[in-house]
C-alpha cells in the first residue's frame, strides 16, 4: 500500500450465522483501494453488504476473513479513528442536549481540544445551516437530524469522512449543499468514501465507483467509464411528415421513433451517420440535435445487478 | 473515559429515574428532619423531640436515626437505584448509538467503564446527600460522631456496584433496561436465598444439588449478607472479610468478562 491510499482493502469477508445455525455471507472476498483526496462512491442494492464495509472499516464489525487498512493501520486501533468522520445511517441523538452540547460531547469523544471545538463548532453549525438553533434534539426533524450527523462527522476535522446515506431526508436544496460540500472538502484535501443509493448524487461528485452486490464487488471504475456510448444516436427534428419518415429507413432500418425524435443503432459507422444526416438535409427540415446515447449511471448499475454486466472490471 | 462518564451523570440528570433520586435524597432527610427538634438541657445534655415523643438518651436517638438510614440506603435506595442505572446501561448500546459512539477515537472499554463509574458516582452522590447530609446535620446539632455509620455505608456502596457489574454484563447480550432491572432484583432475591442456604438444605436432600446451591454462593455477590453487615457493622463493628473480598472478585471478574465482550462484540 502506498503513502496516497487512504484506504486499502483486501479480500475482505464477513459470514454472519443466524440464531439456528446458517450461515450467511455479508461480503465475499471484496478488494478495494480508494486513494487520498478522492470521492469514492459504494453503490448497492439493499443487503448487498455496503454497510458492513463501512462498519469494518470503523471497527464496528469485525471481519472474518482479509484485511482492511485505513492510513496503513488496523481501524481497530482507536488513534486511527481519531482521523476519521463518521455519518452512520441511522443515527440515536441524544434527545435531552442541544446541538452545540452534542457537538462538544462528540469532539471531546474524537479527542478535539476544548479550545479548538469553541471555535470550531459555531462555524460547522453554520455550515450545515443549525447556527442559532436553541431546540433540543428531541425536537429536530429528520433532515435537522442528518445536518447535525454531518456537523458531528466533521467536528474532529478528519482526514477520511464515512458517509452512510449522507442526503436521506434532506431536500433538495439540502442535498445540493451536501454535494457542494464534499467537493469543497475534496479540494481541501480530504477522503471521502460515500454509500448512496442515490446514483444521480454519486455520479456527480465521485471519482471512483463500485458496485457491489450481495457481497461481491461487480464492477470498479470512473462513472464516466460506466456512463458509456450505447453505440445508439438520437436524432431530434422540428417536425417529423412521412417523406421524413420513408427517407429516415432507407439508411437505417431499426429507427425507433418517439415524436419528432427517432433513435438507432449506428451499425454502418460514421458513413452511415453521415448518408442520414445528407439525406435529411435534402428534405425540407430542420435538424435540431444529433447526440450520441450515453447510459446513465442508474441504467449501468440495474444491468450490473441484474447480472448483464459479466463478472468483475 | 472522563467524558463519558459526566456525560453519564448528565444524562442521569435528564432521566428521570436519576433526577427521582437525587430530588429524593434532599427531600426524604429534610422531611425527617423538619419533625426533629432539639434541645439543650441547663445540665448541658441534649434532648430530642419527634412529634410527641422526648428523647434523653441523645446516643441512642442518633444511633436509631442512622439504623433506620442504613436500612433506607441498603433496602429502597438500592432498588431505586437499579431502577436509574438501568436505562443509563443500556442507552449507549441502543441500536444507531454505538455507530455513534464506537466510530470515535476513545476505546469501547472506557465507554464501559465511563457508563459504570458514572451510574455508580451517581448512586454515590445521592447516598451522600441523603445519608451523610443526615450525619452532618445530627452531628452538628447533638455533637454524636458520624465515623461508624459512614464506613457502614461502604457495604450498601459495595452490594450496588455487584448489581452494577451483573446488569453491565447483562446489557451486553439484551440491551434492554427493564431486562436489566428484573436482573437485578432476581440477584437479590437470590442471595437472600443462598445466605440461607442451610434452611432450603432441609427440603433439598441430593448431596449435588446441595454442591451446586454453595457453588452459586461462593461465585455470586453476597448482597443480602453485605446488606446485614453494614447493620452488624454499625453497630458492633463486627464484620466478616469473606462477603467483602468475594463480591468484590466477583465485580472484576464480571467487568473483566463485560469488556473482554464489549471488546469483541460486532455492531
């Protein structure tokens, strides 16, 4: 493992046996490296194992098999989480403090010294928008709830953040905020390994993704690598008549139209792309957009769990 | 570990359980007190009055005063006590805390030991406002010395921290506080049993069962027995080293199987 990972995993395995006897695997020999001062997204079906990575990675869980590394050390040596922010899924508030109490509490937990916490928890209140709140916890709303969970994954200043569904029951505004905020963070240098179920948010601010699915890792790579040409091209007119239609399948043969927009498979190369675009010109219409079909991360991600996808990249 | 444990105390604050028992252990003296009255004979004696009733023998009195508070302490205050330490056991274990908590940079251990410390400094505190607020009031007021009666309650303190110990094992495998709480009494139902182990001999007459009943005494708290002794202790200073040192091996033994647990525990 090199100085720039921040976390390194390898082989990693859990088995968990029920009250009779069964065994069941979580994770099934899952390798991974994220490296420092990246955004790294774990995407998954429910069950798939992503929060038992996470756990192991903070020493909640322990492994049955491999090893887990973070900044080179066993996370179960407690200095080593002394570096790292932690947003669980679901997370127990104590309901009788204020969340300027919380945050002391918590900062103390990561060993942050009182002066630094007096200074630095007024700005992370207002960072995630509570500045002023006089409430007690037990009157926060969900959303309140996960905005203080980020305030207190950020309090020791880590230089790893875990996020467990860091946007659940945020609104969008919210949500926009937490993305904004981890690519700030990610200019400042720090890690990030997020578990979403939100591929739209994933796709926008992560460098590295994978897919893991009933405790395998399926796929591993860029979401612009996953979002690839489908080999297809959307054609979008201002109008479609009949002539357009008839001179449309004399070039290509299986044009799926929808309104005045048809897409196809480009199977003759760009020849053939351009004999359609030379034949549309020749009729009188205009041609609005020609844009070759990416697949979405949400599509790349269905294939992939629904086995389409073949085995490990 | 300092900071779970005030945090415990705070927490105990905000339960009511814990508040029950420190607005208690003002109250109760304070009413005991406010129907005692007393006076400076011309002879230079002091005499007590409750109610109606006169006391000469201000000895005996205050001798009473701190019976009847030993037997408060180890009877009622130790059940209210299980009743404000339970759901300070298990809050910290409750599923969406330990994510919390255990992600941070202080060790399982010093939560246990935190959570512990805490709940037994509460318990403490309130013994302390109750009981040795009452001896310095009654020492200040008939000039009869407290010493005995405030080593005395080391035994109650000792027999809390056994239960103590019991239901923190307990939390580990069902963090649920009422579990905990039925734990408690259950051990204190039982070492009453075991500390007379010599009248159930007379119904139980296999020789195995009557090897496993003194095993059982042997391995846990001698509650009822502790409880006993800080009377006999009180009052006689007599006092027997085996319930002390064996309950006292029996909480470390106990803390040592909790945090090895804790330690070992996936959440």
């Amino acid at each position: 493992m090199n100085t720039d990972t921040a976390i390194a995993v390898a082989d990693l395995a859990k088995n968990y046996r029920t009250r009779w006897g069964k065994s069941t695997h979580a994770l099934a020999g899952v390798s991974l490296e994220v490296q420092r001062g990246s955004i790294f997204g774990l995407l998954g079906r429910n069950g798939a194992g992503k929060t038992t990575l996470l756990k192991i990675l903070l020493s909640l869980v322990r492994p049955t098999g491999g090893a887990a590394r973070v900044f080179g050390h066993d996370p179960f040596d407690a200095r080593t989480r002394r570096r790292v922010g932690f947003l669980p899924e679901q997370i127990r508030l104590p309901e009788y403090l204020k969340a300027e109490s919380f945050l002391r509490y918590m900062g103390r937990l990561g060993y942050v010294d009182r002066a630094v916490l007096a200074r630095r928890i007024p700005e992370l209140l207002e960072l995630v928008g509570l500045r002023g709140e006089r409430k007690l916890l037990r009157a926060y709303s969900r959303g309140m709830q996960q905005r203080l969970g980020l305030a207190q994954a950020l309090v020791n200043d880590p230089d790893l953040l875990l996020l467990d569904e860091p946007t659940e029951g945020l609104d969008p505004i919210g949500r926009k905020q937490v993305r904004d905020l981890l690519v700030e963070l990610r200019g400042r240098g720090k890690t990030i390994f997020l578990n979403s179920h939100l591929l739209s948010e994933v796709e926008l601010v992560c460098d590295q993704v994978m897919i893991l699915d009933r405790g395998l890792a399926k796929k591993s790579g860029s979401p612009g690598e996953f979002m690839r040409h489908t080999g297809e091209y959307r054609v979008k007119l201002a109008e479609v008549t009949e002539a357009i239609v008839a001179a449309v399948a004399a070039v290509v043969a299986d044009a799926k139209w929808s309104g005045a927009e048809f897409r196809f498979a480009l199977s003759g190369g760009r020849a053939q792309l351009n004999a359609l675009i030379d034949s549309l010109r020749a009729l009188p219409v205009e041609i609005e957009a020609v844009e070759p079909v990416r697949s979405t991360l949400e599509e790349f991600f269905i294939e992939v769990v629904a086995g389409n996808a073949g085995g490990m990249a | 570990m300092l900071t779970v444990f005030w945090h415990t105390l705070r927490e105990s604050i905000h339960r009511r359980m814990g508040l029950v028992l420190l607005v208690c252990s003002v109250f109760l003296p304070s009413v005991l007190f406010a129907v005692s009255r007393f006076e400076r004979q011309a002879n230079g004696s002091i005499v007590a009055y409750t109610g109606p009733f006169r006391h000469t023998d201000i000895q005996v009195f205050v001798n009473d005063a701190f019976g009847s508070l030993l037997q408060f302490t180890a009877g009622i205050w130790l059940f209210l006590g299980m009743f404000a330490a339970g759901p300070l056991l298990v809050s910290y274990l409750e599923k969406g805390a330990p994510d919390l908590l255990f992600s941070k940079g202080v060790p399982r251990w010093q939560f246990f030991l935190g959570r512990f410390l805490g709940v037994l400094a509460l318990f403490v505190i309130a013994v302390g406002v109750m009981d040795g607020g009452s001896a310095l009031y009654l020492w200040a007021r008939t000039g009869v010395g407290p010493g005995r009666f405030l080593v005395a309650l080391l035994f109650p303190l000792l027999s809390f921290a056994a239960y103590l110990a019991l239901m923190g094992l307990v939390s580990l495998a069902q963090a649920n506080a009422g579990v905990l709480i039925m734990v408690a009494f259950l051990q204190a139902a039982f070492s009453a049993v075991l500390a007379n182990r010599s009248q159930l001999f007379t119904v139980i007459q296999w020789a195995w069962a009557r090897t496993a009943i003194d095993w059982l005494y042997r391995i846990l708290p001698k509650n009822s027995e502790l409880d006993r002794m800080a009377n006999m202790y009180f009052r006689s200073v007599t006092y027997d080293w085996w319930p002390i040192w064996s309950t006292g091996v029996f909480i470390g033994v106990v803390l040592g199987v909790s945090l090895w647990f804790l330690h070992r525990k996936s959440f």
